[in-house]
C-alpha cells in the first residue's frame, strides 16, 4: 500500500541544520492508498546498477502519470451508486459532461448506446432503426431492465417518448396512447427508485434548421409567429384545452395571420405544441408515486408575453412543489444530476454569489433569458435547496461577470473578478466562475484568466450559450464536486480524474473554441472546402478530413486563447482534492479524437486523457532551499521518494534528488527559487518488504525498484517466492508487461511470427504489440519470445509504447545518446528511440571500468527493466486502475 507522509518537523529541522530562511512547513494528507492508478512523474533516481547517480543538477519539469434541504428521504450512500441516464440527445452538452459531473461526485454512469439517443440531422446516416431519431421502445425496455441494477434514473421524457429534443419540436401526432402507456411505466418505476425527469416546454420555432426540411426562414417565420403576445388566461383557466384554443389569437383575441405559404407549417407547429403539453400534462396528472422530480427546460424561451406564457404557468401549477422551471435547456441533465446529489449526499450548503459589472438586477444577460441575471441565479440555487449567504458565511463562492453598466469600465470589473479569483485560490475558498456576457467582454476574461490565475483550482466555469445554461452548467459541475468533498476526507482517483476532465472540458470548449477563436478558424476550414458549417456531412471519408482539420488547427494554429494555453495553465498545477487544503497535482493532459456530433461547427467534442500524481498536499508557502534530513516512520520501508517544488505562478515542478538511506537525507539541489517544497513517498512494511522474495538483498541497489515494479502489477516473482533479478529479462516478459500496462487491450495482428504457439500465454501480448507497431520481430519472421531483451531492444520498445500512449516525445534534461563513447554501437535504427530514454534520464548508463557506457546489445537483467520500468513509468505513463501483476 501507498502513504503520503508528512513533512513538518523535518523541514523545520533541516533548515535550522542550514540556516536557510522559511515560512510554514507543508504538511501532506497521512492517508492510505488503496488504488494503484496513475504515477508521478519523470523521475530522476538512480543509474541502472549505480543508486547514487542521479544528477541533482538537471532541470526537470514535472509530468505526472493517464440550502440544500436533505430530501425527504436520502439515497442509501454505497461505496459506488449507479445513476442510470437517459439523455436529451448526443450533444457533449447532454452526455459528456452530465458523466463528467456525476462521475466526479463518486458516482457511476450507465448509459444507453449512443444510436438509442442520437439525433441525425439531413442527409447524415441514419440510426439503426433507419430513422433520425432515438429509439424510445429500446429505451424504455433498457430503462425497465436498469431497474435491477440501480435505483437512481435521469431521464429525458423528449428522448423517451418523442427520440429527442430536436424530434420533439415536429411530431404533430394527436394520438398518444403508445407515449401514455409508456409514462404509466415510468410512474411504476418511480414507485421503489428516485426518478429525475427533465423535460422541455415547446420552443418558439418548433423546428430544427436542418431536420426534415427546415430551413432558416422557416425558423425566423415560426419565432416570429409563436412569439406575437397571447391572452393571458387567469389560472381558473388554465387549461390544455384554452391554452390550446388560444394558439392562433393574439392577445386582443384576434386572429393572428398567417401567409399562405406557411399555412401548413403553423399547424403542425401548433400540433406539435400541443402533443407536448398533453404528454407532460398527463405524466403531471398520473404521477402519485412520490419519486419523482421534475426539471423542465424553456427550449428557446422569451422574457416577453409569448406562446409560452400560458403553457409556462400551466405547468407551474400542476407541477407544484415537484420540480421547477429554467429558461434553458441545455442545462436540464446535469441541475438534475446536481439534485440527486444534494438528495444523496443530503448536505447543507450556502454559497454567496459575487457579481462583476453592476448590471445582476437589471439585465438578463441575453435575449433567451427570461429574468434578470440575480434573479436567474436565485431561482437555480432555490431548486436545488442552497441558501445564498454572506462570504464570510458561505461554503463557497459564485462569481458572476454581467454586461457592463458601463463599457468604459470594463477591464475594471475584469480585473475585480480576476483579483477575486486570486484571492479565493490563496485563501483556498471554493469558487464556481460564470461569464454571464461573454460577447460584452470580448473574451478579455477568459485570456487574462489563462495568464494570471491558477484556474485548476476553481470548482467549476461557463460561459455557455445563455445565462440560465451558463449558470446551471457551472452549478452542476461545481456544487456536485463539493458535496463530494465534503462527504469524505479524501477524493478517489477515478472521481479526480472525472472532476478534471469535466473542468478541462469547459474551459477547451467554452473558452478556447467558442470564444478564444477556435471556431472562427474552423468555420473559415469549413466554409473554405465548400461545406456549410451547420452540417458538413458529404461522406466518412470527407468527415474524416474535416475532423483531422480541426484537431490540427486547434492544436498548432495561433489564436487568441489556443489549446496550448489552457493546457499549460492547468498541468503541473493544483486541484481541490478536499475542503481542509487538500490539493493534488494534474499532470500529463492530452486531447484526441476530435469530432462534431452532429456534423456542424459549433458542436465538437473529444477524448481527455488526463494524469495525476500520487501526491496530496497542502498549504504551500515562501521558497527555500535546504538539504534536508529525512526519517521514515517506524516499521516503514520507503521505496520511492519523490521531492516538489511549486513556482511562483503555480506550477509544480518534480526537483531531482537522492534519497541516502544510510545517511538518511533528501539530498537535492535547487536552481529555481520555489513558493514551497513537499515530499511525496511510497512505502511498505518493512517486515513485508524483507520477506517479499528470498534471493534479494535490502542493501542491493535495485531493491527499491523492485518494490514499486511489484507493488504496481508491472512484475512480479519467478515461482513462488524469488525474483531472480540477475536473470536476463526476456522479450515475452517485456512485451508482456507492455500489454499488462495498455489494460490488456483486445487485438489481432496482421504479423505471423513462426516460432509463437497459439496456446502461449505471452502471445495475446505480442499479437497486441505487433498490431500497435511496438515490436517487429527479427528478419526471418520470428519474434524470440525467450531471448534475452537487449538494453537497446528495451529502450526502442519503451520508446515506441510512449507513442502509442500518446506520451509527448520531447527530450529531457538529461544527456542523450551522443554523450556516451559507446552511442555508435546503438543500431542505426534504433538511435531516435534510445536518445529518447537517455535524453529523460530513464536508462542513463551502466558503469565500466569507471567509465559509463550504455552497452546497447548487452541483456537487461530483471532488475535493471525493474529500474528502467518505474523511470518510464513515472514519465507520465498510465497505468490500468487494478493492473495485473505479471512476469
């Protein structure tokens, strides 16, 4: 098992031994791990068979390893709760990070395929039921069947009875037996589970530019016509029948005309209006079950008298203290997943909202939003029971940027925001950031935030679309993180890593694309190929590149807030990791597989691959320097031993260092002057460790590697109790151990090799290597699974398992292969992979005859890969959440 240890004393008495000046010692979480996922970064130990040396001196940046009134009656808290969701449709907006949000509050996320859900826009392919929609009789029977799995469902009526939210604005079917039959199910449902319906109140347009013909006059025409003042019926009135009555007359009860040419096209907005407020009205009507909870979305909604009006108020009234209204709808899945988590976790919480540009109560922030921006922000914290406070009070903060009350001030309430940012990160209170006018600011928040603020550090961010999405969205996010944290004294890795993805998400899209100047450059990609940006499907092979376009504009052109900002903003940098101070380190972060899920410019997504250290620290201070003594606790064997530094910015740094066990000091040598320092360490039993194997020595250089390679499933003995770690490492045992580390991945090889049996227990491992381009086999067409690996062999397949992990390839602080007199026997076509490794200090020379060499075509011995692996490893490699322990 893994412990974090504390730093305290000793740095308190090493700085007495060296007279250096300091501040407050950093203290570490004592906590025990439980979880072997993902490592520390690149490390700076010791030569394959030499312990002391490594170079203290080499630069080397760190990169590390892949209220709220409790409900009436709270969920049972199991160590991982299951939320079955249903989603509005495939956008990002409704899947991704609704996962993302629940996923970071400790729970798992089952969910549909996607070709249940998508919505195909014209022209695109179909789903599998050969229509553009969602299959809503496979959705309810795989709803009916999570019933024996979890108690827990969001699910989106529009998606369950209509295919989606797009296919909901143009059914204009006036029978609804098969919808009624299937809401009677959900109501059964609810009967024993907690049931979360989101839902939405017709748009104003009921079409989709687009879907089945519509076009953008359509769209305008019908806005138009829906958003002409209706009567307003008094609530003794308030019927489907009068609302419905009421959809051609305009508030003097005139009837509102309409041209000839889109005669047709009202009425079936007028049905389809209709057709949805029949269908929630009837689930309103029948619900007795007492489990559900409604969360009901103006799709396109209007401050004005509108269409909607009557329809917005009759559902109020019928609904009750059963849910609330919002005036969005992209922000439905994750306010509800947000109330469920305040009904699990069953915490108070209070939060004090902050507002930046003086206009909270007297704008909405746009024209879709239907109460000014406080009252927009109250409404959202009322449904979800939080009480907004004073700061001084307050669990956490929201602070909002609003229009401008006066533009010439505008870099004056950025900076406010800015400072209060700052602020909230150093005294470690928990802040939710929402641009409430993005287009007022022209992005100046977002591209000073990237420059000036530590952004890993806040709960969550959105500048989404309109205001009410914008704040539900960072509400989601951020409170559910919260809850989480204040449940447990200490966060999971799997909830870390979706926390940070969540946040990596928002900020990537919602500031670097949409308003740092992604999309204008995709659109400019688009648009310059002939293809219109709201649906650029033609064929695969066109959408294949169109999705390498964007992936490579976003990722080496230059713009006001790139890709490349945000990532280094957050890497190498802290993360709330607990409400006591308790921060952990982001590492590695890399961006893949972009695509727009619905083929059109302002919809993209992508794969996060994010990393985290091991490290939890706490409360970092002024710089210092010092060679500092270090003792481990009794009956602990420590072995690995990592020393951090963090800049003045925020950024952590990984320093190289020697521990001496003998002499018992961290000793290390700082170039840079740093904010504060922690150490990070693993450790055993030391009875444990002495016992682990019987032909090792504790005194023996590689006793340590051997340890972590053991403890982190990378190796493991040789029969029953020995390591044999003179014995040469052979090709299957390393590919193995690859394989291992990849999470044993399904694959088939297009290369035969002569001399593999197809019953061999290395094969799935070499058949997986092959298919990945990581080993070739030798010449006569086999692969030598029991020859010994050479040094140069071991270093190219490192090298080559980095790119397929995605690993940036860049030289290190290190000396490469042309420092060492032996660098010209390395084979030709191995002298870029092993440069690599020499240049990042993982294979860094093996003493001979007081010379160091790098001895390409000698064996590596098991305790040498042992050595090699952790360095690797600790490059930024990740590791499988449970590895298996192999040869």
């Amino acid at each position: 098992k893994m412990k974090r240890k504390t730093l305290s004393l000793l740095l308190c008495l090493a700085l007495l031994l060296t007279m250096m000046p300091f501040s407050a010692a950093v203290v570490l979480a004592d906590t025990v791990e439980n979880q072997t996922t993902i490592e520390t970064t690149t490390d700076t130990s010791t030569v394959n068979n030499e312990p002391d040396s490594a170079n203290p001196g080499d630069p080397v940046t760190s990169n590390t390893a892949d209220e709220a009134s409790p409900a009436e009656t709270n969920l049972p808290n199991a160590a991982e709760p299951v939320l079955a969701y249903v989603p509005l449709d495939n956008r990002p907006v409704n899947v991704d990070r609704v996962i993302y949000e629940a996923e970071a509050a400790g729970f798992k996320v089952v969910i549909p395929e996607e070709d249940l859900y998508a919505t195909r826009l014209d022209g695109q392919p179909l789903n599998t039921n050969e229509t553009p929609y969602g299959d809503s009789r496979k959705l309810l029977d795989w709803i009916l069947a999570m019933d024996e799995s979890t108690d827990c469902f969001v699910i989106s009526l529009d998606q369950l009875l209509s295919g989606g939210l797009v296919n909901s604005r143009v059914i204009n079917s006036s029978d609804y037996t098969d919808e009624y039959k299937m809401i009677e199910q959900i109501i059964e449902l609810a009967r024993n589970n907690h049931v979360y319906i989101i839902d939405t109140v017709a748009r104003l347009a009921t079409c989709t530019v687009g879907y089945k013909g519509a076009s953008l006059d359509t769209y305008n025409y019908l806005r138009q016509y829906n958003a002409t003042p209706r009567k307003l019926l008094p609530e003794e009135r308030l019927t489907v029948k009068n609302i419905v009555d009421g959809y051609r007359y305009n508030e003097n009860g005139s009837l509102i005309t309409t041209k000839s040419s889109y005669t047709n096209l009202v009425k079936d907005s007028q049905r389809a209006r209709e057709r949805k407020l029949h269908l929630i009205d009837y689930l309103l009507a029948k619900d007795d079950s007492g489990g559900i909870k409604y969360f009901i979305g103006i799709d396109d909604s209007n401050s004005q008298n509108t269409v909607q009006t009557n329809e917005v108020n009759y559902i109020k009234k019928n609904m009750g203290g059963r849910g609330f209204i919002y005036s969005g709808t992209d922000e439905l899945g994750m306010m509800a997943v947000l109330r469920l988590m305040i009904d699990h976790y069953g915490s108070n919480v209070s939060a004090a909202a902050i507002y930046f540009g003086n206009t909270e109560d007297a704008s909405a922030g746009s024209i879709y939003d239907m109460e000014t921006v406080k009252e927009n922000m109250e409404e959202h914290l009322k449904s979800i029971g939080v009480k907004l406070t004073e700061p001084e009070k307050a669990d956490l903060e929201i602070l909002v940027l609003t229009l401008p009350a006066k533009s010439v001030l505008n870099s004056k309430y950025i900076s406010a925001m800015i400072d209060r940012i700052n602020n909230n990160v150093a005294q470690g209170i928990p802040a939710i950031v929402i641009n409430a006018a993005p287009n007022a600011y022209s992005s100046n928040l977002e591209y000073r935030m990237v420059r000036e603020c530590e952004m890993s550090m806040l709960l969550s961010y959105s500048s989404w679309g309109t205001v009410g999405n914008a704040i539900g969205l960072a509400l989601g996010n951020g409170i559910s993180r919260y809850l989480y944290l204040h449940s447990r004294s200490s966060s999971s890795d799997t909830a870390d890593i979706a926390f940070l993805k969540g946040l990596i998400f928002a900020y990537e899209k919602d500031i670097s694309y949409l308003r740092g100047g992604g999309q204008t450059l995709f659109n400019e990609y688009i648009t310059g190929k002939g293809w219109p940006a709201s649906n650029f499907y033609k064929n695969q092979a066109q959408v294949k590149e169109a999705y390498k376009g964007l992936e490579y504009i976003l990722k080496t052109y230059d713009y006001n807030v790139t890709v490349n900002d945000i990532l280094n903003n957050l890497t190498d940098c802290r993360y709330l990791k607990g409400l006591g101070g308790e921060c952990g380190i982001i590492g590695n972060i890399n961006l893949t597989n972009y695509t727009a899920p619905f083929f059109r410019s302002n919809e993209i997504r992508f794969d996060i691959n994010v990393q985290i250290g091991d490290a939890t620290i706490n409360h970092f201070n002024n710089a210092m320097t010092i060679s500092m003594p270090y003792t481990p606790p009794a009956g602990q064997w420590i072995y690995s031993l990592n020393l951090y530094g963090r800049d003045r910015i925020g950024k952590l740094h990984k320093i190289p260092c020697i521990y001496d066990k003998s002499a018992g000091q961290v000793k290390f040598s700082a170039n840079h002057q740093y904010a504060s320092l922690f150490i990070d360490t693993l450790s055993m039993d030391v009875e444990r460790a002495y016992s682990l194997f019987t032909d090792t020595d504790k005194s023996a250089w590689y006793f340590d590697y051997l340890l972590y390679v053991y403890e982190k499933g990378l190796m493991k003995g040789v029969g029953s109790n020995t390591f044999q770690p003179h014995t040469p490492m052979t090709r299957a045992m390393l590919v193995t151990t690859l394989y291992k580390m990849a999470g044993t991945p399904a694959a088939a090889s297009a290369v035969s090799f002569s001399d593999l049996a197809a019953e061999s227990w290395y094969k799935p491992a070499v058949d997986w290597a092959a298919a990945n381009k990581i080993v070739s086999g030798y010449a006569d067409g086999t692969f030598g699974p029991d020859d010994p690996v050479t040094r140069e062999q071991l270093a190219v397949l490192l090298w080559r398992y980095a790119n397929y992990a995605g690993l940036k390839i860049t030289a290190g602080g290190y000396p490469g292969l042309s420092a060492f007199n032996d660098a010209y026997s390395v084979n030709e076509g191995m002298r870029i992979g092993f440069d690599w490794v020499c240049s990042n200090g993982i294979i860094t020379g093996t003493v001979n005859n007081g010379t160091t060499l790098l001895m390409p075509h000698a064996p590596a011995t098991r305790a040498e890969a042992a050595a090699v692996l952790k360095r690797f490893v600790e490059m930024g490699i990740s590791l499988p959440a449970n590895p298996s322990q192999n040869q």
